[in-house]
C-alpha cells in the first residue's frame, strides 16, 4: 500500500451554525416565501407563472439538498451508510418526479411530493447530524430553516385546492 492509498482525516465542527451556514441556508429559502406570497396576491396568469417558478425553485433546492447529502457521506467515518444513501435516493427520486409532474402540469402532486421531501429534510438532518451523518450545526439549522420551504409550499398547495 503506497502513500497515497490511504488518508486519515480529523475534523473539528462547531456546533453553532457558521456564518456562510446561515447565508446560504435561509437565503434560499426567501423565493419559497416571495413566491407564496406573490402568488396569492396574483391570482392571474402572472401568479400562476410565480407559483410555477417557486415549485421549480423546490425541486432545485430539494434535488440540491439529496446531492449535499451524497456529499458528506464521502467524508463520514467508515464510508457511507445506508441510511446516507437511501435518503439521498428518496429525496431525489422526489424532487425528480416533482419536477416532471410540475413539466406535466400536475401541480398539486408536484407540490404533494415537495412538501413530503421538505419534511423529510426537517426531521432526518438533526438525527443525522446528531449521528455523524451530517455536519452538527444541522441539528440547529434545519428546524428552523426548512418549515420556511413547508408552509410556503403548503401556502400553494392551498391557493390551488
């Protein structure tokens, strides 16, 4: 085994959501509120485009969110774990198929599906960071960051039952 067949690695993470953690964490959460709350006041073709465009924003944030999971699975101890891996595959085999049945104007499932991957991301990541499954300050960001996401995507499964 040569040199470089083998890397040990020792990582040290705060517990408090860092400063880029907070920025791109509720940053991308304010199009899901910006277009709730656009697409209530718009009840036209134009807040039907902003309802369209915050459930494709979903489906980018979710399938953003499955490949960020991927990602520290390359770093967790031992390799990754199932559970990593299964959740990875669950939320982005439902930001998939949000956005396609948002492509086939199947609103309310592409929603349906959001909120469920959503939730999924709320109660998984603090176990998971709890774990060593994810980076501990996930376990603060998470409750409070995602249910923004929820009820606004709860807001438009509303506008359009």
């Amino acid at each position: 085994m040569g040199r470089d067949d083998k890397r040990t690695f020792t990582v040290s993470e705060p517990r408090a959501v860092p400063w880029l953690g907070i920025v791109f964490g509720y940053g991308p959460m304010l199009p899901f509120t910006i277009g709730a709350a656009l697409a209530w006041w718009r009840r036209d073709d134009l807040g039907d485009a902003i309802l369209y465009l915050t459930i494709l924003w979903g489906c980018a944030i979710l399938l953003f969110l499955s490949g960020v999971r991927r990602g520290v699975s390359f770093r967790t101890e031992g390799g990754p774990t199932f559970i990593q891996i299964a959740t990875m595959l669950g939320l982005f085999g439902l930001g998939f198929v949000a956005l396609v049945s948002a492509s086939l104007g199947l609103t309310v499932v592409a929603l349906a599906l959001l909120i469920a991957g959503f939730t999924t991301v709320a109660i998984l990541d603090p176990i998971a960071a709890r774990t060593g499954e994810a980076p501990l300050y996930f376990a603060r960001l998470r409750p409070t960051q995602i249910p923004i996401a929820i009820l606004s995507l709860c807001a438009l499964l509303a506008l359009k039952l």
